[in-house]
C-alpha cells in the first residue's frame, strides 16, 4: 500500500480493515531502512498509528504538525511523498532524520532538540488570529520531553493566552532513558491500568474485523472521550494550566485515535490529547530494551572503545575512592557513558531528565554543598545552559566537572547534533579549565586532575574511537594552560614554524608534519590539552615562532585558534576547523571532504603558506 501514497490525501482512502496492514507495512520499511543506515528505531516504531491517524483527520500542510525532538518522524515522512526517497535517510545528500523545512513543506519546523514543540506551537496559533486564518497547529510532544523546562514554559503562557493549539502528548513512559521526576509519576497515575488496558486491545481487535464493529468502536471512542472531558479528574494536572484534556487513549488504535482528534478539533482553546504508546512497538527487542534501541547503527559497524566508555569506567574507579563524586544525567544515562556508574553506585547517581539548564545548577547545589559532581551532556545538548555554566557554576569558581560528549561533527544525525560551537560559548569564561584529550589516556589524567582540581572544569570529546597508550607526565595543577611539545626525532634545533593539533585532530596533525618533513619542512608539533585557559610560558615558547598552525573539531570562527591568535602578537596564525555553517548530515569522512577538513588539504594549504 506504501507505494500508492503519495501524500496524506492518498491516506485517507485508504479503508479502515487495512489500516493495521498499512501500520505493519510502514514498520517493516522502517526497520528494513534503519538496520541498513542507522537510525532512531524504538521510538518510531511507536508512533506508527498515531502518526497515521493525525494524517487522516487533520490535513497537512494546511494544518501545521510539529514533532518535538523529530526522533518519532519516520512515519511522517513516509506518508508525506518522501517513501521512494526513504531509503536515503541519514545519508549524504539524502533526507534527514529529523524534521526540516527545507526538505518538505509538510515539515512545519525543525527539530532536533527536545521541548521545543508547545514553544513553536503558541508562536504560530499567535501569528494565525492575528491574520484572521483557520487551520489547526498541533504539537507532538513525549512525556520524556514535557519533562523539559522550556515545555513548563509554554504550558504557563499557554494557560492565559488561551489559544488554540492542541497538544498530543506520546506518552510512553520512556524519554531516552527511563523517565523520572514527578511528571513522570503524574502520568504513570493518569495511564495506570494495563490489565484495563490489555482487555481494551483485545476487545478492539475483535471489533475492527467487520463493519459493524469499526462503527461500533467509533461510537465507543467518541462516547469515552465525551465521557472522560465532563467527568474525569484524572486530567486535572493539565486543567490547571488551561488544557482541556481528553484521554488517555491507546496509540495503537486507529479508530480511537480518530475519534479522540475530531473531538480536538472541535474543542476551543487549548487541548491536550494524552496517547498511550508502546516505545518499540512490533519489535520484540525494541519493546524490551527501548533504551538500547532508542538509536542504533547499521549492521555490520564494529565498535572499538570510543572515549565515551573510557571516561564511564574510569568514573567508577575514581568515584569508589572518593565518595564525594557523583554523576549527573539529562535523560542520557547510557549514551553519555554512565550505565556502569547506575549500576555500580546509584546513590549517587542522578537522573534530571531532559532539563540540561536544571542539571547545571542542580549541580551547582551539590558543590557548593561539599561534593563535586560530574554531569555528562552532548555538546550540542549543553549549548542550552551556557547561563548556568557561567552565572551559577564559574561566577562562583564551583568544583563542578562538566563532560562535553559527541564534540565536533557527529555525522548522520546532522546540524542538530553536531558540537562544533562549544569552545566560542564556553571558551572564554573566567575561572574554568577546558581541556581537550588526544586520546583515552590522557582523558583519565584530566578526568583525575578535575576531580581534584578546586573550581569549574570542562572536557570536550569526540564520539570516536581512541587508543590508550602510557603514560609519560604528570596531568596537575603545575601545568595549567601549558602546551605540551611532541618529539618526532626532529633534530633539535630552532624552527620557525610550529603545527597545534587539538584533541582528537592530533593524530592529523602528526601525519602532516611527517608528509611537510618528508618535503623539507621541519615544523614543531604541540599537544595543547588546555583550551583555556593559556599559561604565560606557553605564550612566550609560541612568540618565537614565525607561523602556527592550529586544527580543530569545532568551526574557525570564535573557536581554539581563534582563542590562542588573540594572544599572540608576533606569529601569523592560522587556523584549520570547520566552517561557519551549519553543516548536513552524513558520514563523518564524507562532511569532512564536503568541508575541506582533510590531511590532504590542509596538508597542502600549509605547504602553499611556507613557500611564499
């Protein structure tokens, strides 16, 4: 039936007996794609009949759908023309995985990031009465990303502006990992009742064999969501802030489903549609484990260890020395490494779910307090708290170590995710020590010397794979901002020009001085490991030379080599990173040619630069 649908018109002829064929259908797709190109599985998988039935009653792209976060977009694009082009999904040149104006006009906003969705939502209903339109808005938000502040945010401007939007709320008791907080016991309260539940599913399935029973289903599910608006005080949570609420309904029930919308759009003002959904729906491994199935990658990948497992084990060790350490997480327990440190020492674990802004400060509390806690975000996720880092960790010089996981590009999850403007956010902030690894060992130096170290520190890296190899220094409080040189059998005489490879683009950098050596060039390499601050000593060895080079994971602009040249007077600077851009999604190699970010290319340009 796939092939026939070309837009959500072509939906809606669908008839209703071959629904849940077209439900299993568009599953089966969805794994077939994602097991070939990686992807958001489990929380796809789920979203199938809740996706189809917003499809058939409302009419997009009149009617604005928006995804929070876009994890749950699959089903969307499929429905709306882009199922011949599916196949290309998360791939260089092809679509993306998650929602993008530019790439459809059923796309009403991009997405990426959690919590944005009732934000976006209010702005365009605002926008819409101001110009006399008519059209629906309706935001799709998980119980995972309500969680948020911004989405607290929305709900309370909501409440007295009074327009009308109406909220889906997939409630599948799963952000990324396990949801946790008292929103999250709040709708468990509201959805409670599986055995209500089972006997419903069963009962439905009966039902929609015949013609008879899908009509009696719907007079059912519009009579049960008349029912629960009047009388029920499950929804009162949401009353409070002006919803109207109607559910919860099953997010696998097509009929009901349909039924629960018409209802919506019929209601004035704001509206929340509280949807039951089982994350990973129709695959027995998704369904056990949504968390391990949230993203997975294609099949066939092997995975060394990356930083991300080296930096979670060593925390173990170092935190069953010292019980003053503990790990925090925004909903990311398993993606930023600390599954072992759950597991290990859960009294000292804390989950904030998906509020990065109150993680920081959260924090900021158990330091001021005593402790010194470690909270892991993505980078790009941690771009949300650049107040808290500054006015609530470092104003206060607060022994807080904060992980930058998945910095530089990422690839195929794209411009959402990439974490290439960290060091221009946090570079430059007083009192913090931000360091960059070259490899898994020298991350455990730093993630040792930050324990001990009595202020803020930050580490940055990459979601590659690295080495360990032994250790050859001491990492403490005498080498602060001092930038480490490297001995590569140069004789040991003056040089004039020196090449600083930062983090993981070191290893780059020691293969182009060995191609420039082989060429005549002799050139000094230097292993930076502070991107702030910059010793005195480090200043004056860097003054001597008439030309650096400096390479990066992060764009040129306001990053680490723009950081060093604004501190140098003598040497030219120049300085090898990403673009200005916001960059596609792809394969890490593939980003790095579209840019320009080769050994072989910058190789060259630097040869160029020397013999002018």
């Amino acid at each position: 039936m796939l092939e026939k649908i070309n837009s959500p018109e072509d939906l809606k002829k669908i008839e209703e007996k071959d629904l849940w064929l077209l439900c299993q259908e568009i599953r089966d797709h969805i794994e077939k794609v994602v097991k070939q190109n990686g992807g958001h599985l489990a929380s796809n998988l789920g979203a199938v009949e809740l996706t189809v039935a917003q499809h058939r009653i409302f009419e997009s792209p009149t009617d604005r759908i928006i995804f929070d976060v876009g994890h749950q977009s699959y089903t969307h694009k499929i429905l709306t023309g882009r199922y011949d082009s599916f196949s290309t999904i998360r791939q260089f040149k092809g679509l993306s995985g998650f929602p993008k104006t530019s790439e459809s006009p059923h796309d009403a906003f991009n997405t990426g990031h959690s919590s944005t969705s009732i934000s976006a939502a209010l702005g365009m209903a605002t926008v819409r009465d101001l110009n006399n339109d008519n059209y629906h808005i309706i935001a799709n938000i998980g119980d995972g990303a309500l969680s948020g502040g911004m989405a607290l945010e929305a709900l309370n401007q909501l409440g007295v502006t009074e327009k009308g939007i109406i909220i889906v709320l997939n409630d599948n008791e799963m952000s990324i990992s396990e949801p946790v907080g008292a929103i999250a016991k709040q709708l468990t309260k509201i959805s409670s009742g599986s055995l209500y539940r089972n006997l419903k599913y069963k009962l439905t399935q009966k039902l929609i064999v015949t013609a008879f029973g899908r009509f009696t289903r719907r007079v059912l599910s519009r009579l049960k969501g008349i029912v629960k608006y009047m009388f029920s005080s499950k929804g009162l949570f949401f009353e409070h802030f002006g919803l109207t609420y109607l559910g919860p309904y099953d997010g696998h029930d097509i009929i009901g489903l349909e039924e629960g919308f018409k209802i919506a759009k019929n209601i004035e003002g704001p509206t929340l549609v509280h949807v039951i959904t089982k994350k990973g729906k129709g695959n027995y491994f998704a369904e056990d484990d949504p968390e391990k199935y949230h993203g997975v990658s294609p099949i066939g990948n092997s995975k060394k260890k990356s930083f991300t497992s080296i930096f979670g084990e060593y925390l173990v060790e170092l935190a069953k020395t010292n019980k003053k350490i503990t790990a925090i997480t925004a909903a990311m327990c398993t993606g930023t490494g600390l599954e072992l440190f759950r597991k290990q020492i859960n009294e000292r674990f804390y989950d904030v779910s998906i509020a990065e802004q109150h993680g920081l400060t959260f924090a900021a509390g158990q330091a001021i307090s005593g402790y010194h806690p470690v909270i892991s975000i993505y980078s790009t996720f941690m771009q949300r708290g650049v107040d808290q880092v500054i006015h609530d960790i470092c104003m206060q010089n607060l022994p807080v170590t904060m992980i930058l996981d998945r910095a530089g590009l990422v690839g195929e999850d794209g411009e959402t995710h990439h974490g290439v403007f960290d060091i221009s956010l946090f570079g430059v902030i007083p009192n913090l020590i931000f360091m960059e690894p070259k490899n898994g060992t020298e991350l455990k130096q730093m993630m040792k010397f930050a324990i001990n170290h009595n202020g803020p520190t930050m580490i940055r890296f990459s979601k590659a794979a690295t080495l360990e190899e032994a250790v050859t220094y001491d990492f403490d409080e005498e080498i602060i901002g001092d930038f480490q040189i490297q001995d590569l059998n140069n004789e040991n005489i003056d040089k004039k020009y020196a090449l600083i490879g930062l983090g993981s683009e070191f290893n780059m950098a020691k293969d182009i001085i060995i191609d420039l050596k082989n060429k005549g060039y002799d050139i000094d390499l230097f292993n930076p490991r502070f991107i702030s601050p910059i010793s005195s000593i480090t200043l004056i060895r860097l003054e001597k030379y008439e030309k650096i080079f400096t390479l990066e994971n992060h764009v040129v602009v306001g990053g680490f080599g723009s950081l060093l040249k604004a501190r140098l007077l003598k040497p030219e600077v120049h300085i090898f990173g990403l673009p200005n851009l916001f960059i596609e999604h792809g394969s890490i190699s593939q980003l790095r040619e579209e840019v320009g970010f080769t050994k072989e290319n910058i190789c060259n340009q630097i040869e160029r630069i020397l013999s002018e």
